[in-house]
C-alpha cells in the first residue's frame, strides 16, 4: 500500500498541460503549509520575531475556535428560543 502523503502530493500532468498541474501542486502546498514554512526559513526571523508570531498564532487559533463555537451555536436548528439575547 502507498503511503498517503506521497500520493497526496503526487500530481499527474494530462494532456502535457504543465500549467494546470503546477497550479494543482501549488494548491497542494499552500493547504499543507509548506510554502509557508519555506517562505519563513528562507530568511533568518528574529528570536522576537518568532516569538511574536507563536503568539499571534496561538491567539488566531484560539479566537477562531471560539467564533467557530458561537457560529455552530447560533446555526442549531433545534433551539427553543431561536433568536438567543433578543427580546
């Protein structure tokens, strides 16, 4: 059996057209974060720089949990009262 992120990252070119699988790879790439982690060792980034961005990262992170929580409440369908805090 092939290991599934050799295949993930496999890209068949057809009909010799480069373009739309260079696209389909860079597509790839981008959703696994590995041009990002390339983008970000290319040059040297500052121990407050690092540190700065592990924070933005992790605050990121955890507002966008909680607005994903709110939202999935405020879309159950099976609520008593369907406007929750409006009178």
């Amino acid at each position: 059996m092939r290991h599934a992120s050799f295949i993930a990252r496999t890209v068949f070119v057809q009909n010799n057209d480069v373009e739309a699988a260079c696209r389909v790879l860079n597509r790839i790439l981008g959703r696994e974060g590995i041009l990002e982690q390339y983008r970000r060792t290319r040059y040297y980034e500052k121990p407050f720089q690092v540190r700065r961005r592990v924070n933005y990262e992790h605050c990121k992170a955890l507002y966008d949990e909680d607005m994903n929580r709110k939202i999935q409440f405020v879309l159950r369908k099976n609520r008593l009262d369907p406007f929750p805090g409006c009178s």
